[in-house]
C-alpha cells in the first residue's frame, strides 16, 4: 500500500467553493475571520478541505483587481489556525521561504479539491484532468509564452516565490526594478505571515514604454498591459519588494515588441 493511501486523505467536498458572501458551510468561524482580515480588500472563495493525520487544511482563492492567489490555513487541535501557505501557486515547491513542508499527498489534495472548482467554473473542462487544471494563477505561463520561444529559458511554474528563485539562480542579471529595461522580467514575490497579513504577489514581463504585461485575474489570466512601472513600484514596493532579472538571448534572437 502506498503512503498516499496510508495518510488517508479526506476531502472535505460540501461545497466546491462558496463565496464569502454566503454562510460559511466547512471552516470555523476563526478560520474565516483569519483569512479575511488577512487582506480584507480581497474576494474570498472557500475550496474546500484536507484532513491529514496531524492537522485540517483549509484552502481559500484570494482575487483582487488582477491578482490571484492562494492560501492554505492549517488548524491543529488545541492550537489557533495560521496561514500555512499563500502564494499565486502552491505546486512545484516541496517547501516555502517559511521551511513548511507540503508533502506530497497534501499537494495532491490541493490539486483535487482545485480541479473540481475550476470544473464547476468552467464545466467546459473535460476529464482526464491535467496538472494545468489545478491552477488559478497564470503568471508564469504568460511569461513563459514570451520569453521561452526566444531565450529557451521556461519557468514552468506560477509560484511567484519559485519564479523570483528560477530567475535568482538561472541564467539571468539582476538589475535595478526602478529602472528595468525592456524585455526584463519584473517579479514581486508573495509574502505572508502565520496570523496574516497576505500580501499577493505578482510577475510580468516591462513593455518598450515602460508598461508591464503580465497575466490578469479578472480576465481569466489572459496577458494584457495593466500595469505602468510606476504603478507596480508603489504597489509592491513596500509590502513584496520589486525584482527584476535581463534574461540571456542568444545572438540573432529578440524580443517581441510588447
């Protein structure tokens, strides 16, 4: 037997996610009120939950403006909930800046009770299902579509903590976010902590005229120009910090004017 089946995962499945606007039907009334006041400028959706043998998860979709994200909350029996984990991705990382571990049969709960939202959103979305079909978040993917064709660089992740890692340690040079030439990646990382707040994070790709281009929540992650430079400095500045990488482009290739 394997130890996925051993851990016994229960998804907890009542409601697929249900808007903060409605009663809440699965997490105490504590958890709720940790991730609401964890940014309270955000639309919050309950996805439901994973029951392991040491603690409940609850995982939440945070939307605001062009950002998505996720949280994850952990309540163990005689401790107060915290937030676990919160980032625009929770795959492709076997531990966040924090040191939590999400194991493997905890991921795979996460991308089931996912997979089954992103289905009653979309009912258009046919089985069998793909890892694609667990994200919320396509800040990597826009990214990619640009810059792998021309650099061959991927970073196959929408993790905003595991881009700013990918661009930190592959083949890139870091420059100055204030002034980021076109072309460059710009990333702010999300950041959280145990009792909130949760600050999202964001990543995209600086235009010729100084706009940014980087996937928008509230059009379904499609890549539009919603941010100027200026923008994004005064809005993640403070909170995330503002990065940016020039990444490698072989001679003869170039990047599309944006």
């Amino acid at each position: 037997m394997t130890n996925r089946r051993l851990l016994s995962l229960l998804l907890f499945l009542t409601s697929f996610c249900s808007s903060l606007l409605g009663a809440p039907t699965g997490p105490p009334a504590v958890v709720w009120e940790l991730v609401r006041s964890a940014d309270r400028s955000a639309r919050l959706e309950y996805c439901g939950a994973v029951s392991t043998s040491k603690a409940d998860f609850y995982l939440f979709l945070l939307e605001r403006q062009a950002l998505a994200g996720l949280v994850l909350v952990q309540e163990q029996t005689g401790a107060p909930p915290i937030i676990f984990q919160a980032d625009t991705s929770l795959f492709f990382r076997s531990y966040d800046d924090r040191g939590h571990s999400l194991d493997r049969p905890l991921q795979d709960g996460i991308r089931v009770l996912l997979q089954k939202r992103n289905h009653a959103k979309d009912p258009g979305v046919s089985p069998p299902p793909t890892r694609g079909d667990a994200e919320i978040s396509a800040v990597g993917r826009e990214i990619d579509r640009i810059i792998y064709p021309i650099a061959s660089l991927r970073l196959g992740s929408n993790s905003t903590q595991e881009i700013w890692r990918l661009l930190r340690t592959g083949p890139t040079v870091a420059v100055d976010a204030r002034s980021a030439p076109p072309g460059s990646i710009i990333v702010s990382p999300t950041r959280y902590f145990p009792h909130g707040p949760v600050y999202l994070g964001h990543a995209g790709i600086v235009g010729l005229d100084g706009s940014i281009y980087s996937a928008d929540a509230r059009f379904g992650g499609r890549r539009t120009k919603n941010f100027s430079l200026a923008d994004w400095l005064k809005q993640f500045g403070s909170s995330n910090g503002c990065f940016a990488f020039v990444v490698h482009v072989p001679p003869g290739r170039e990047i599309p004017r944006l």
